[in-house]
C-alpha cells in the first residue's frame, strides 16, 4: 500500500468545509481592503528563491524541493513572495498598475523535519503591497493580518514586531554583533557557531537557553537603527496604538528571510506549541529591485492554514444543499431515473442516485446516511401511471407527484402538499 509522503496531509471531505470557510473569510476579508487575487506557478526557477530569500536562508541552504532535468533547475515554492515580485516584474504591472495589493492562497513547500504544525507541503494565505515605502502601508498590512484573525475567530494571539532597519544599518549592526559575540562564540551552540559566520542575525532567535542567556546579556534594542529607519518604526507603531492594535516591540525578532527590511512582524498562538508562529510578514524594500525591477518599497504577510486551523473555533459546516436521492427499481426504471437526474441537474438541483444496485431498503438506508432532503422512488408501478413516488425524508411523508411535475415540485417545496 502507498501512504502519503510524512508531512504532507490529504484534506478529507469532512475537513474541506473548514478550508472552505477559511478560504471565504480570507477572501472577503482582503476584498475589504481592497486586496487583488493573484494566482503564481507552484514551479520557479531555483535561483529566484536563492536570490530572494539568499543563499545563507534555511529554506535555502536544507529546505527546497528541488527538481533537476537537464540544464533546467527548478524548486517547488517555498513561500510566494519571490514569485509575486517575480511576476509583478514579468508581467510589467510596476508600469500599468506601480502601486498594487494582491493576495494569494496556496500550497507551499519545504523539507522540513515533520512534526505538529510544520508540513512539507503546508499552505499560505498571504499578501504583498508592491509600490510604496510609505508607513501607512506597515499600519495596513498589520492591521488586515489583525482583523483576519478576528474574523477566522483566532483569539489570544500576539503580535511581535521589530525593525531591522535598512541595508546600511544591519551591516552596522551585524559588525557590532560580531564583534560583541565574538568573544563568546566558544559558548554558542553549534548550530549558532555556524550561524556567526553565514548568518549572524539568526543567533539572536536561537532557542537554546544557552545561547538564549547569552543575547539577553547584550541588551539588544533599537539604537542601532539610522534617524529614517527609527522614524519609520515610530510611526508605525504609533499608527497601530491608535487604530487600536497590541503588539509588543521585540528587538530580537529576527526573520530567516533575507530579504527582509525594516518592519517584520510575527504572530504567535499560544495553542500550538513549539510552531507557535500562525503567520508572519514585513517589508522587504530591496527585493523588487534585486530582481530587476523598479527601486520601490513593498510589505507583505503570511498566515500557514494548518495552523490557524489549529488556533481556530471555526467548526466543519454542512453547507451543501440537501441531496434529492433517486432510487430506481429494475431496468425500465433506471433509464427514468437517469433521465430525471438530468432534468434535476439543469434545474439546478443537488441529486444523486444509487450505483450499487442496492435493495429499495439499502437504498434508503444510504439517502438516509446522506442526509437526503427528499427520496425519489421509480419503480414498475409508478413507470405505468407517469408518476414518481416523492418521500420528504424530515416528515417521513410520501406521496405521487405527476412525472411531468416533479421538478417543479422539488424547485417549490411548497407545492408538496397542494401539488401531486
Ligand atoms: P514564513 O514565516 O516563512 O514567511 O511563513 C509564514 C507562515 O507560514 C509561518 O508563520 C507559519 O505559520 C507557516 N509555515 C511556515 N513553514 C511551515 C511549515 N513547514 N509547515 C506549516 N506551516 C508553515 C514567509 O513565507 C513570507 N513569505 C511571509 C511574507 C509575505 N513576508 C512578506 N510577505
């Protein structure tokens, strides 16, 4: 027997409901602010998500699913913000559009050690705001992640944001960290000594209590940032205060993503244990540049979905319509039933019939399991006298409806009873 790849999930259909519901909130939720759908291929090229994300990223260095054939080196995407920049300058929407919000939902992937709350194959729902370095635009992103939570009724999270500054400012910073942790690099655990040479920034995240004492003897703040950085972060956060939004400032929030600037932000469930980040974005004002475009700013989010299912109460929904079953019984009564089935279906009306040649007994027993509105009996008497036999499946109540009528019976329930 084949089983699933570990880390990846198969979506039963009693679970679709709840992706449905989340896929619906999202949507009206980004309509709100005014957010565009954009659909990218799961396929890159390899070497935008190593430009993007840089070379020395986790994803990067162990995580992609890489696909070789020939010259060709492709990657399934780990997250979309590389692919959304990638076709916001492919597709030239800087000149007809500059500045846009567009939103996406997916699959993403990435080779990662499984355990709860982290996947192979997991799924984003997310933003991108090309075209302006403009706080206003951190307040907006921020408060839209805010209030999807709200709306996917995900309480009890926490907000953490930080600014890492501009270029110029974490090269300063990352020199000053080299030079203060240097010293006791012996200390650091192994994963943080390589960290120190490839990528400096992520020993302050590490979990490792160890290590975790020896940052908090740095005493990091924000004094490293330059007089725009810093104003930018203290109009942000000012703009958050008065909307109403809570957040904690947290110097140490440092993202695996290279491409990151200033504002970042992550969002932390206290349900989810040791994956504990349900989404997390920022603004990243050097990458659409990088890849060739416009100098301009940008600022995006993620949310992963597996997780906010786990912090959600949004329970599975029955909202299909309630099925009209059609039970035919012997040959004659078949060829009538697949023709009502038909005329159902152009009506607009949910039907399905039995496949199993079952008894009319069986038959029932699985329009039951349905939870059928409506049973449709055929048989040789009813095929003689041009009628069907109509069952109301909540009243148990059964009576002859006319052949010809029976559709528009079922599209008027109320007629049942005046109407047969
Ligand atoms: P990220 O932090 O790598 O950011 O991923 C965003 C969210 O995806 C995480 O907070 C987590 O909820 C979920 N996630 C990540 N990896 C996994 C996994 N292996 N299994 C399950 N869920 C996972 C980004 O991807 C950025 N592109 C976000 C962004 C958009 N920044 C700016 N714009």
């Amino acid at each position: 027997m084949f089983r699933r790849i570990p880390g990846t999930k198969d979506i039963l259909p009693t679970e679709v409901s709840v992706w449905q519901q989340v896929e619906v909130i999202a949507r009206a939720q980004f309509k709100l602010y005014n957010y565009r759908e954009i659909h990218t291929p799961i396929v890159e090229e390899e070497a935008l998500f190593n430009r993007s994300l840089g070379n020395s990223a986790e994803i990067v260095q162990k995580q992609m699913f890489l696909i070789r054939r020939e010259q060709d080196a492709f990657a399934l995407r780990p997250e979309a913000t590389a692919s959304v920049v990638r076709a916001y300058i492919e597709n030239s929407l800087d000149k007809s559009e500059g500045f846009i919000k567009l939103f996406y939902m997916g699959p993403m992937f990435r080779y990662e050690r499984p355990q709860k709350g982290r996947l192979r194959q997991f799924h984003h729902v997310g933003c991108e705001v090309i075209g302006s370095y403009e706080p206003a635009v951190d307040i907006e992103v921020i408060s839209l992640a805010d209030s999807l939570l709200k709306a996917l009724s995900i309480n009890g999270y926490a907000i953490q944001l930080n600014s890492l500054g501009c270029q110029r400012d974490r090269e300063v910073f990352n020199a000053d960290l080299s030079s203060r942790l240097r010293e006791q690099l012996p200390r650091l655990c192994q994963d943080c000594q390589a960290r120190f040479e490839h990528n400096i920034l992520r020993i302050l995240d590490c979990k490792q209590e160890s290590c975790k004492n020896i940052i908090a003897g740095l005493k990091i703040n924000l004094d490293h940032l330059c007089g725009d950085c810093s104003a930018h972060f203290n109009a942000v956060t000012q703009g958050l205060r008065d909307i109403g939004i809570t957040f904690r400032i947290n110097p140490l929030l440092v993202r695996g993503l290279d491409y990151y600037t200033r504002t970042v932000f992550e969002i932390n469930h206290p349900q989810l244990g040791a994956q504990d980040a349900i989404g997390a974005g920022g603004r990243y004002d050097n990458l659409v540049k990088q890849l060739q475009g416009p100098d301009t700013g940008a600022m995006g989010f993620a949310f992963g979905v597996e997780r906010l299912l786990l912090a959600t109460t949004l329970a599975p929904q029955a909202t299909a319509p309630k099925v009209v079953y059609v039970i035919s019984l012997g040959e004659a009564a078949k060829k009538e039933s697949s023709s009502l089935l038909a005329r159902l279906r152009l009506a607009g009306i949910c039907c399905d019939t039995d496949y199993e040649n079952k008894s009319l007994k069986g038959a029932l027993r699985k329009a039951n399991d349905l939870e059928a509105g409506y049973v449709v009996i055929i048989g040789d008497d009813e095929l003689q006298k041009g009628v069907v036999m109509l069952k109301d499946m909540a009243t148990g109540e059964q009576k002859e409806v006319s052949r010809d009528n029976i559709v528009t019976v079922l599209q008027n329930p109320k007629l049942i009873t005046h109407n047969s």
